[in-house]
C-alpha cells in the first residue's frame, strides 16, 4: 500500500491516520521487526523505520539511546533495508527516517533502488532541504518514492512552498507536543504551522514531535492529517529492556490507545 493510499482511507474514516517510528536494529534487528509489527497489528497506518546514525543532532535523549544501541549491536544500513522489507510485507506503508550521511556513503541512486526494491515507500530526511536535495529527488523520481521534507514554526510562507511543492507522500511538521509545562505553547505553533502548511499543499500534513499517549493524540488529529509519534514508542521498549515480552504488551496497550486517540480527534 501506498502512504497516501493509508492517508485516503484514514480520511474516509473521518480521522487522523497514526504514523509510528521505531529504529531498525533497536535493540536488536529480529526484535524491532517484531515490535514494529506489533504497532501495526495494534492499529499504525504509517511506519517510519529509523536507520541508526552515529551523529543524531535532531534527535531527543530517547532516540540517541536507542540508536546507539542499535548501532552497538552492529545494525548496518542493510538491516534496515530488511526490516523495511519485512514491515512492507504487512501491506503497512513503510518509509525510512534517515540523516543524510548514511544515504551518501551508501549512494544515493543505490540507496534509492534498494529501499524501492524492498518495498519501502520513501524516504523522510530531516537534515536535507528540498533546496539541497537535487541527486535525492531525481533518484526518488526514478524509483516513484515519496520525499517527506520538513517545515517548522520558523519556516518562512515562502520557505514553506518551496518545501511543500518538493513533498511526495506527506509534509512533515514539526511541532514539540510533550507533557511538559511547554505542552500548551507548543500546541499554539503547530495548529497555526498547519494551516499555513495546508495552504501550500492538497499533500497531507502530519505532524511531530512529543505525544506520547491517546489524549495528546486526538489533540494534534484535530487540526492535523497525521499524527508522529517516536519517543513514546521506544520508551516503552527502554523501560521494558529486562522483559520483551511485558515490552510487547505495553507496546500495543500505547499503540491501541493512540490509535483511539487519533479516532477520537
């Protein structure tokens, strides 16, 4: 299936659709195939399957644990390709959340059949910008995957466009939505970033980052087409590290209820 195919469905539910990450490798290649079909089979619309990098600046403390677990175990860019391949095979639309360097070393024309060839639907690169992205997008073209870039608070209207008008599958929109005190700001920016978004595009917007349970997510479902949600899910398996079993059974009591919530915004 398609992303935007997930995204069709899930608007003819009436609801946002609820987009899951995982890092590939995390904490070992076997156990996140499981755990991530675990999130599909507890109601995920979209996977985003991580590749570990060294040098995640982008990413929170949760993530950059993970990853290096991940990496530490050995996992190599191969590995996620199978684990896009295996997550694919669920008929879930999959897509891979990369740095750029790993795609570079890896070569991008490569790179680009590999994750095609595995069933992979695309690609979300949060450090490489549209302007930048030439080799990426005419690879992308080649192999007919989506190119999911980022827009922020910050992006100007202008900045916006030009991103939106490269996206292929969805636009990414990034906005902290924790369960701090800074919840409630947070919530302020990433209603008005998607309608400023959406005003580029007929694309769906999604949006991340910082929900972790139903409630926030049926939040963010009401003013978004997509739902993100990374952190919450590896922290699950983090804190259930001496038990993957009793991790499983929580990862799916979290994805079942964010699956409500998306339902309920």
């Amino acid at each position: 299936m398609s992303v935007a195919t997930a995204f069709e469905r899930a608007r003819a539910e009436g609801r946002a659709a609820l987009v899951g990450y995982l890092p590939a490798g995390f904490p070992d290649v076997e156990f996140s195939i499981e755990a991530i079909r675990c999130m599909v089979d507890s109601g995920c619309d979209v996977i985003e399957v991580g590749l570990p990098y060294s040098d995640p600046v982008m990413d929170g403390p949760t993530i950059q644990a993970a990853a290096q677990q991940a990496l530490e175990g050995g996992t190599r860019t191969t590995d996620v390709l199978r684990t896009v391949e295996a997550v694919a095979a669920t008929g879930t639309p999959t897509v891979v959340m990369t740095y750029w360097n790993p795609v570079e070393r890896y070569g991008v024309d490569r790179f680009a059949a590999d994750l095609a060839s595995a069933g992979g639907a695309g690609l979300i690169t949060p450090d490489l910008t549209p302007d930048s992205a030439a080799g990426w997008t005419a690879a992308a073209d080649v192999h007919d995957l989506d190119k999911i870039f980022l827009v922020a608070p910050s992006s100007t209207d202008a900045r916006i466009a030009m991103t939106t008008a490269a996206c292929r599958g969805f636009v990414y929109a990034t906005a902290v939505m924790g369960v701090t005190g800074a919840r409630a700001s947070s919530s302020d920016l990433a209603g008005p970033l998607v309608a400023r978004t959406r005003a580029t595009t007929d694309l769906p917007v999604c949006v991340g980052l910082g929900v972790s349970h139903g409630d926030q997510a049926a939040e963010v479902a009401a003013f978004a087409d997509g739902v993100i949600v990374g952190s919450a899910f590896v922290r699950t398996l983090l804190d259930h590290a001496d038990d993957r079993a009793a991790g499983l059974s929580a990862l799916a009591g979290l994805t079942a209820d964010l699956a409500d919530g998306v339902r309920r915004g």
